[in-house]
C-alpha cells in the first residue's frame, strides 16, 4: 500500500484568509475575487461552509509575499459585501501527500492519512483534495504551524516516504 | 442563498469590543468592525424561547436556559416591569468566544435592546446603557459596545457617566491577535492583588489621563504612554504563552503606537499606523513559539455601534 504514495510535502507560504458571515446574495464572492483579482492576487483552495441564518464564512489561500497588498483589500471587501469580519491566520501551513496516478489504493491511504495525523495530535483546519488526473491524486491538509512538523514526520513514518 | 428564508421582525448588528485599554482598566474600551448578528425570527408566547446560534460558541450557545441574550432581555424586561414576551432568536457569531473581545457584551447589549424593541418602548439612552451595565458588572465593553467609538465610562456601582471621544483616524487601524487559548474569567480575577502601592495608583491615573487628553487632541503619539499601566497587564499577561512577549516586544516595531491586553485576555491588541501585516504576524509568531495556534483580525473603530435593522412585523 505504502508504495502508491509518493511524495509529502510541507509549505509555510500559506496563509488562510476566511470571511466571516457574508450573506448569502449573489455577488460576495465576485467582490472579493475581482478585487483580488484587479491586484493580481492568486488565491487558492477556495472553500465555503453551509451556515445558518442567511451566512456563510468563505476561506481561500494566498502566498505569505502577498499579504501586505491582501489585507487592505479583504478589509474595504468585508465593508462592501456587509460580512461580520475576516481573519488571518499566518501561522499555518499545508502538507500535501500525492499518489502515484491511477493508485487504486485512495480510500486507503485517506483512512490512514487522517488516523495518523489524528494519532499525533495535529488538528486540519482545512481539507482540498484532487482525487482524479493524470497527475496523480493530491490531498492537501492545512494545520496549524504549532504541529506541522509533528504531522510531516508522522506522515512520512507512516507511509514510509523519505524527504 | 435560501429563497425560503424569511425577513426577520428584528435584526442587530452588534460589534466586538476591547476594553481595560492600557492604564484605563474597567474604564475605556472601543468598538471594532467586527460583528455578531442577532435576529428575531418570530414572536412566541410569554416566558418560550428558542434559539440558534451558528459561528462561534455555535456548541455552547444553543440552550436557550442559559443564553446570555435571552437571559439579558429578561433581565432588563424585569427592570422595566415590561411583558416578557417569547421569540425564536437567530444567531450569527463572529467574535470570538471567551478571548477578551467582548462576546459576552453583544449579547448583553443585544438582549436589552430587544427588551425595549419587542415591548414597543422608547428605552432611553442612558438608562439603556445602566441596564447593561448592571448585568454586564463593568461599563467598559457594554457602552463602546453599544455606542460606538472609544469610551470613556464611570460606573459606581449605581450612576454610570459617559463621554465618547473622537473617532480613530483612517489610518490607523487595530490588529487584535487572538490565541487558541481561553483564559477562565475566575483565573484573570484571581490573579489581580487586592491593593496596590500608593505611588503604582498614581502611575495609572497620570497615564490613563494623558490618553484620554491624547486621544481627545489626537496627538497619537502619546498613547505609547498613555497605555503604559502598572494595575492589571503585568499580572494578566502571564496567564497565557506570550503576553508578556508581546507586550513589551511589539510595542518597539516602528509602525506600532501602543499594544495591550484586550480585556482579561488573551487577545492582544496592537493601534498600528502603517501596512499591519508584518506586525500582525509577529504577534501571531510569538504565540506559535509558546505552543497555541493564533490568528488575527485588521479591524478599526466601529463608529456605527449597534444598529438595528426592523422587519415586517
């Protein structure tokens, strides 16, 4: 099994941006992407959680080099589409294990993957992952900065993956 | 979007607070743009309530026994001798829960503003703001909270007195970082001796007088110093990985004004002139370095305050 996994890889260069309580109108998003986008901003694993109440919160990534130009943006954003605010979180960082393409081995390496990230105390804030392509599948987890390594070494033990 | 969902009878927009500013302990605090909603869905029979809060605290809030909204409407329906009629609340959370952000403030602000809508009465202001206050304890996040603005509160534990100084200016901004990491109320009153030295009260009184001089003339330059306090922060900032840290390493960056503890903490403040990011990171590093996940919110002053939105009712 250990064989269909091919790399894990770790990258602090992330930063997770959520906006907090946007309605649910049309147009939030298209604000907030097309002021990204103005500045040339690219942004990353786009998620949007089902809330209550007529709100919702909308994550994405960025590179850390951009969040100089970032939080100005986000703030006169979070104004205009009436959300309840947005945060940053600085302190995380994405591991990301790829598989061999065509692994028919995915559902097992997901149980295995999320079991021992578990087993060594790391919490995932966020969960992207690309199960099908020529590429191979990817599963991205993004964790706090506090236990990245932990999660890193654990991975790699588990899997068997050198560096 | 959900076609179905109905216009609520009342809605309101309530912010964030930080309070305790520096040497202005249970004094001066200041309204953030950052907010929770509460709604009136619908009107029930006197004394039923249901409710539903998502976004944070969305696992403790959920029993309407023991919501501080609803048990804050009731107590100020109680002050005011008015009919304690039921209502389906509606909660959208975004401050932080337990972090020194004023939480518990919106919901007490929120409760006896509804006391006053649902009952159809002109509440005034200021005995608006009493009621808050004696449910709240202290002035210092319920009147910002309410009011808007950076406040300046005296409260004795009957009369309260007010004054709302001028509006922060555009270019500065607030960055509050906010530690994974609760500091339990009891332990933040625990901690704090039952006198001071003679010479530290006056320390406190000069250095909380220059920044409300200061902030009322806008020399920003001074609130430095005029947040520097010997009562509370020392005390407070070693109840969680980094206070002190921050406390005495982020106010040397060169776009940083003035840094403290927001309420009992562990939320840490920075008032920044200048792009926050860089510092904003740094505080959120130190608190890596102790061990507790963190992020941070780029905020300014709500000068608005809590605005209600009415409904078809």
């Amino acid at each position: 099994m250990n064989s269909s996994v091919k790399r894990i890889d770790l990258d602090r260069d992330c930063i997770h941006v959520v906006f907090l309580g946007l309605p649910n109108i049309p147009g939030g998003a298209a604000k907030i992407f097309g002021a990204l986008c103005e500045q040339g901003v690219s942004v990353d694993m786009i998620t949007q959680n089902t809330m209550r109440g007529g709100r919702s919160d909308l994550s994405f990534l960025i590179h850390r080099d951009r969040l100089e130009e970032v939080i100005p943006i986000c703030r006169e954003v979070s104004d205009s589409v009436n959300a309840q605010g947005v945060s940053f979180a600085t302190e995380v960082a994405a591991i990301t294990v790829r598989l061999e393409a065509g692994s028919a081995e995915t559902p097992q390496v997901l149980a295995k993957m999320f079991s021992t990230l578990a087993g060594a105390g790391v919490n995932v804030e966020i969960i992207n992952s690309t199960l099908s392509g020529s590429e191979g599948a990817a599963v991205v987890c993004i964790v706090s900065l506090t236990r990245a390594e932990e999660g890193l070494k654990a991975l790699r033990e588990a899997f068997e993956v050198n560096p | 979007m959900n076609p179905e969902r109905t216009q609520p009878l009342f809605s309101l927009k309530v912010p964030a607070t930080t309070a305790n500013l520096g040497s202005g302990f249970d004094t001066l605090g200041m309204a953030l743009t950052l907010y929770n909603i509460f709604s009136v869905s619908r009107l029930l029979p006197e004394g039923e309530f249901a409710c539903d809060v998502s976004g944070e605290g969305m696992d403790e809030l959920q029993d309407a026994k023991s919501n501080m909204v609803i048990s804050s409407y009731l107590r100020a329906c109680r002050e005011w001798s008015l009919p304690p009629r039921g209502f389906h609340l509606e909660g959208c959370n975004a401050v932080p829960l337990n972090r020194g952000l004023g939480s518990s403030s919106t919901a007490v602000v929120a409760g006896v503003v509804l006391a006053g809508l649902i009952a159809g009465k002109e509440i005034p202001e200021a005995e608006l703001l009493r009621v808050t206050t004696l449910i709240e304890g202290h002035p210092d996040n319920v009147v910002p909270c309410f009011l808007g603005g950076m406040t300046v509160s005296c409260w004795d534990g009957t009369k309260l007195r007010y004054v709302k100084l001028p509006a922060l200016p555009d270019d500065l901004c607030v960055v509050a970082a906010v530690p994974d990491f609760q500091v339990h109320t009891e332990d933040a009153r625990k901690i704090l001796p039952e006198s001071v030295p003679f010479k530290d009260a006056v320390f406190n009184v000069s250095h909380a007088s220059l920044l409300c001089a200061a902030w009322a003339m806008g020399r920003w330059d001074l609130l430095r110093v005029g947040m520097d306090d010997r009562l509370h922060q020392s005390h407070r900032a070693r109840l969680f990985p980094g206070g002190e840290e921050i406390l005495t390493r982020i106010r040397q960056h060169p776009d940083c004004l003035a840094t403290a503890i927001s309420g009992s903490g562990p939320t840490m403040i920075a008032i920044v002139k200048g792009p926050a990011g860089q510092l904003s990171s740094e505080m959120c590093r130190i608190f890596t370095a102790g061990g507790v996940a963190s992020h941070f919110f780029v905020l300014n002053s709500s000068q608005s305050g809590t605005v209600v939105e009415r409904g078809q009712v």
